[in-house]
C-alpha cells in the first residue's frame, strides 16, 4: 500500500524573509515529502517588498530544497488555501508567549474551519528566537545596519535589500 504524501504549507507575509523563516523552511523540508512556502498577500498591509520580489528572494533562498515551492494566496483564509493545494498541516513558528497565545488562538479557528488539517508549532534554537521581519526593518538605515542586519537575512534577501535601500 502506497502511503499518502505528507504536504505542509508554510504562510507568511514574509516581508522580508529571514533566517528565523528559513530555518522554518528547512525544518519543514526534513519534516514533509512537501513543504508549499505560501506568501499572504494582504493589499490593505503596506510591505517593504512588493509580492513580486518577495517571490523572487524567497525562491532564491529555498532553491537548494527539493521539495519545497513557492505560491502566493490574496483575500482568503490561509486554512481555505491550505485545502485548495492539498495541505494536510499547517506549520507555524512560535517564538514568544504572545506568539503563542496568538497562534493558540488561531489554531482553533482554523480547526473550526477545517478540522482536516493539522497545525504543527515549531519553536526556532535561541539564537535565532529574536529575530523578525519587524526587528529587521528597524534596523535599516542605521549606521552599520549593513553588517548587523546581514547576519539576519539570506544572502538573496539582504541583497535586494541593499539594492533598494540605496536605490532610493
């Protein structure tokens, strides 16, 4: 008997992509025979990157993982697309307590919505716990943001960063 194919999805906005995300990725590589990487595309939320480059950086981050892809979702649950590419888990990372509160919180309201799909928490090693895409854009334009904000960014992420901090 063949045994069903495990596919997680990975959501985000990912605005930008860090390596707190890419160790998300990567533990979700190890995890699953699938990993969808889905970019939530909210056009009320004002983003740093536009859809476009957060694809691009992202794909360029993730190409050494073989079963790992790259979507994007706008104006829908995340759950409700989870169903629509044949997710069986959502993976979700939890690094704080109002992380997890908030995470507890929509765990269930997924789970009411579609009670299929498992949500798997994941909590990141210490020295990455900290870092976010909001700690990040914080940093940029600082003196020596450049050195700083490198170690918390894949290389394709921190150059377009770079590109169009001093594009501007």
């Amino acid at each position: 008997m063949k045994m069903k194919e495990k596919l997680a999805m990975y959501a985000g906005t990912f605005d930008p992509l860090t390596i707190g995300h890419l160790w998300m990725i990567e533990q979700g590589a190890i995890l699953f025979d699938k990993l969808v990487v889905a970019i939530g595309i909210n056009p009320e939320k004002r983003c740093m990157f536009s859809a476009d480059d957060r694809f691009e950086m992202i794909q360029r981050s993730v190409e050494r993982f073989e079963n790992v892809r790259v979507s994007s979702f706008t104006n829908q649950f995340l759950i409700a697309y989870a169903q629509s590419v044949g997710a069986q888990f959502v993976l979700r990372g939890i690094r704080t307590e109002s992380d997890y509160e908030y995470e507890r919180v929509m765990r269930n309201i997924n789970g009411d919505l579609n009670s299929g799909i498992t949500t798997i928490f994941l909590m990141p090693p210490r020295g990455i716990v900290e870092v976010s895409s909001s700690m990040v854009k914080e940093l940029i334009g600082l003196e020596g943001w450049e050195t700083i904000v490198k170690g918390y960014l894949p290389e394709p992420v921190f150059k377009k960063l770079k590109e169009a901090h001093y594009a501007k």
